[in-house]
C-alpha cells in the first residue's frame, strides 16, 4: 500500500536518512533514525551488520568523499518496508578501500530496501554499482589482473 500513512511516515524517514546524514553527514540524526537493533543483511565487507556497523561505513563514505551525496530517483513502499532507488556522488578527496584519494569524482547508482518500525530504520537489504566507482576513480581496468 504506497499511498497508506504508514507507506508515507516510512518513507520520510529514509528520505531524511539519505539527505540528512548521508548527504550532509548530519551524524547527530542517525541515532534519531536507526533502531538500536538494526539489521544490515547485506553488509559492506568493512563495515559490520549492526547500527555501529552502518554508523562506521557512513562515516568512512563521508571521509573518503567529503562531498558525498544522493540522489533519490524514486521510492516505492510496501507498508513499513521502502525501495529507493538512488545514485551517489563523490569527489575522492580521503582513503577509500585502501587507496590514497585520487581527486576524480565518480558516481554509482544504488537500490535500497528498508524496512521502519515505529519511526525507526530496523533492516536494510542493498545493492551498488560499486564496481562503476571503482573504474570511474582508476582504482581498477577491466581486462587487468589487479587493483592499480
């Protein structure tokens, strides 16, 4: 049900998630949006899959790309759990994956699926196009063996 209040309220509290804190690393709004048991079911390798876990992979994101932001093409919701589909842009200004930053900018393009309970972000499944930023910053050649 997209249009119900619930679908609605859940929402706007990722909305707020993507443009508060990821965009604009508003840090002192994560704890007001993720629920103390929050679940990442498809966690990064370096970060863990709890609310420390998210809270770290946000803050390296925001290190390595001190510009990072996001876009929302579109969010659908199902009750308390919304799909967003998203693309990211950053300036590789600070490590990332290992690397020293490289000055280019790069984008990718992401989906999200949340599920909100109770005004709280409590699961998150996803998937990036994290290869595109890899190539996009020089970090990786298709065709090569190895990282550069």
């Amino acid at each position: 049900m997209s249009g119900s209040p619930a679908s609605e309220a859940a929402k706007a509290v990722i909305r707020r998630n993507t443009e508060e804190v990821q965009s604009k690393g508003h840090f002192d709004v994560f704890d007001e949006l993720f629920a103390d048991d929050f679940v990442d079911h498809t966690p990064q390798e370096s970060s863990g899959a709890d609310k420390e876990g998210v809270r770290g992979l946000y803050k390296m994101l925001r290190t390595a790309f001190p510009d990072f932001r996001a876009e929302i093409h579109w969010q659908r919701a199902d009750g308390d759990t919304v799909t967003t589909f998203k693309t990211y842009y950053g300036t590789h200004n600070g490590p990332f994956l290992g690397f020293a930053a490289t000055g280019r900018t790069m984008h990718f393009e992401c989906v999200d699926v949340m599920r909100v309970q109770n005004g709280k972000i409590t699961d998150h499944w996803g998937v990036g196009n994290l290869l595109s930023a890899i190539i996009q910053l020089g970090l990786f050649e298709l065709g090569s063996k190895a990282p550069r």
